[in-house]
C-alpha cells in the first residue's frame, strides 16, 4: 500500500511536468503535406491506378477532421491579423499627430 500511494504520487508529479500537447499550423500544415506528397507517390509508383485512387479517397476521408482544423487555425490567424492591423491602422494617422 505504501508502494502503490508512493507510485501514485510519482505518476502525479509526472503528469504536472508533462508539456502541453496540441495541434500547432505549422504541425498540421507538414502533416498534411507529407500526406500529399506520398499519396502522389502511390499514384505515380502504382500500377493499378484505381487501387491508388481508392488509398487516396480513404485516406483523404480519414484526415478531413485534420483539414478541417487546419483550416479553422489558419483562418482565425488571419482574422486576427486583419483586426491587429486594423487597430495599428486606426491609432496611428498618416500625418502622424496622433
């Protein structure tokens, strides 16, 4: 019992020390490319074009959530930029008197 309770406070300790997991742009956008590049390779490289074309369908199908959440990501980064330069835009005037 005092094992298992010293056990249970180390996995603790180790949890707290693990760094944040997530889905970065820059992650998202080489995963999926890396996807592309070697489904183009099957359909180059294989002989039976409609086998190809079925991996490609199914993994293109299998990865949409990712798409979907690399296109989420990329679109609140440029909502966001837009509203930063509007901001810039708003507080510093051409004739600079602001």
């Amino acid at each position: 019992m005092k094992y298992q309770r010293a056990s249970w406070e180390t996995e603790k300790e180790g949890d707290e020390e693990e760094p944040v997991r997530g889905l970065d742009i820059k992650t998202l956008r080489e995963c999926l490319s890396d996807i592309e590049k070697a489904l183009e390779s099957l359909k180059d490289s294989d002989p039976n074009p409609a086998r190809s074309s079925k991996v490609a369908h199914d993994v293109e199908k299998s990865v949409k959530i990712y798409q979907e959440t690399y296109d989420e990501k990329t679109k609140k980064n440029q909502t966001v930029l837009h509203l930063l330069i509007f901001q810039v835009s708003q507080t510093c005037c051409p004739c600079h008197t602001c």
